[in-house]
C-alpha cells in the first residue's frame, strides 16, 4: 500500500462521516483528526493516527 493512501474510498468514509460524530458517541459536531481515526479504526478496523489523518485530509483539500 502507498504511503498516504487510505484503504477504503472517500465514498465510504462519507457515508459514516456524515452521521455526525454525535452518532458516534461525541456529545459536540466538531470532527477532529483524533475523533476521525478513532471512527476509521471502528469501523474499517484500519489504524492511522490522528497526524496521519490531518495528513491525508490535507491531501484531500
């Protein structure tokens, strides 16, 4: 796997994403690269840590 390269696609993550953090537990509305490397790990059962993913959405604009 390339470096910077997420193992699933953009799709997917939106479609967990945009339940909100609330529906993943977090009492506020504020996605942080901890909270989203947190939801990554749950559920894609992929590990980044949360400079890895500032990282990649950085990549992503």
């Amino acid at each position: 796997m390339c470096a910077g390269c997420l193992p699933i696609s953009w799709s997917d993550w939106r479609g967990s994403g945009s339940r909100g953090p609330a529906a993943h537990g977090w009492t506020d509305q504020r996605w942080t690269p901890p909270r989203i490397a947190v939801v990554i790990r749950e559920v894609f059962r992929v590990s980044y840590t949360a400079r890895g993913v500032a990282y990649l959405l950085r990549g992503r604009g």
